[in-house]
C-alpha cells in the first residue's frame, strides 16, 4: 500500500511483521514456496534517513537503519520497482526497476543516499562444494581506499597468508569465493601493502567458524566515529546447511 492510504493498525501488525522476519536472518536457501523469488533489502549507506522499502506499492519493510539486513521475504516473481523512502514520508531517496526469477534469491543493496545508487545481487542459494564454503565480498565503502583481504586461520600469522582478493574497493564484487571449511579472521591491508607482521591492518575482525558448504556475503561499508569514517563489514548468510540450524 502506499504510504499515504496505510491505516496505523495495518502498520502497526507490519512493524510486528518485520520484528519476526529480522529474527529468522540467515536462511537455508528458499523458504516457503520454491517457485517464489526472495528478496532481501541491506541498507549500506551511513548518509541515509532510516528507510521505508517498498516493492512498488507493497511494503517490504519499515524504518530500517545503517548496516540493518533483513532476512529473505517471499515475493511474486516479476519485474518491479524498489523504492526506499525516508520512513513515514513519501520522499523517495532512491528507486530502480528489476525483474525477480522464480526460485531465486536476491540482495538488494541500499547504497549511498547521496548518489541514490541500489545494487541488486543474485545470491548463491545451494550449498558450496563439500569441504568448502562460498565467500563473496562487496565494496561499499566510499570513504575507504582499496584493500587486500586476507583469511587468517587460527595458528598462522598475517605473513604466513596470502589475499583470497585484492585492490577491493567501491563497487568490486568478488563473486563467490570457494574456501576450504575453516574457521577463520578477516583482517584487510592497504592494497598492493607487504603482509609482514608490522604491517598495519585497516580492518581485523573477529575469529568465525563457517559451516561446511555454506555461503555468505560480506560486505564493507563505512562506520562513523568519532576520529571520522572507518571501514567495517557486515556479513549475511545466503545459503547455511541444515546441519548449522
């Protein structure tokens, strides 16, 4: 419905709507009816109001903020437009027009308010090769320079690792990544910088455990603190194997 002719109680039991969905995030695979697309929305832009995230007239979700990522939500295979409006208003920050395959998934990327840019990715929804897991980087951050990632298992030193991607910066998707199952930390370097243990990280996360055969999509943006913007990443499950349930 559109924003204007939307009663508080019908919004009201979508807000609630939305709680649930953003619970359930990281599915496996299609949900409910197979022959339906899945769509979820990603807001990566530090710049935006929060959003309101309409699939042409019907509501996809409300007032979502920087860094929110909703889980997969069932829609009509079809073409149509995605709109982002600043929530409770009819203002439109950004709209593009897409068509959704039946039994596919998709991510829809909310990027910089200012350029009113979205990204919308077809997302891996099989599991990985056995034995391995499907990693896919997106550059998001426009304030970052270009970097180099590196997967660092527990026990090796940055010097001991080699960029599973390199020159990563705004707009570079990697594509899906095949990795062996492990667990691993992301730590990123300046693009084309010696991995040597002095070298000074611009970003280091935390030790994760993947599942085997499961796929993510990891995505740097920008953070706001108080020293100005840094680079950080945030990380949405596309395919996770029962077993990880």
């Amino acid at each position: 419905m559109p924003i204007s002719t939307r009663q508080p109680v019908r919004q009201a039991l979508s807000l609630a709507a939305l709680a649930a969905i953003l619970v359930l995030t990281g599915c496996q695979g299609l949900i409910g009816n197979p022959s339906s697309s899945q769509v979820r929305i990603i807001d990566v832009s530090p710049d935006a109001p929060s959003l309101d995230i309409y699939q042409s007239h019907d509501a996809l979700a409300y007032s979502l903020g920087f860094g929110t990522i909703t889980s997969y939500m069932p829609v009509t295979p079809g073409a149509y437009t995605i709109a982002a409006n600043s929530s409770g208003t009819s203002q439109v920050i950004s709209s593009v027009k897409g068509s959704f395959l039946p039994a596919t998934q998709y991510t829809v990327l909310i990027g910089d308010a200012g350029r009113a840019q979205q990204l919308t990715l077809k997302d891996q929804n099989q599991p990985a090769p056995s034995g391995q897991i499907a990693l896919r980087f997106i550059g998001q951050a426009t304030r970052a320079r270009a970097v180099d990632i590196y997967l660092v298992p527990p026990g090796q030193t940055l010097a001991d690792a080699r960029p599973i991607a390199t020159s990563v910066n705004t707009g570079v998707n990697t594509g899906y990544l095949n990795i062996p199952t492990g667990t691993y930390t992301i730590v990123m370097l300046a693009a084309g910088a010696i991995p040597i243990e002095s070298a000074l990280p611009v970003y280091t996360g935390t030790q994760v455990a993947y599942s085997d055969g499961s796929a993510h999509t990891i995505i740097l943006i920008d953070q706001l603190l108080v020293s100005g913007y840094h680079l950080k990443v945030i990380t949405a499950d596309d395919y996770n194997p029962p077993s990880a349930s």
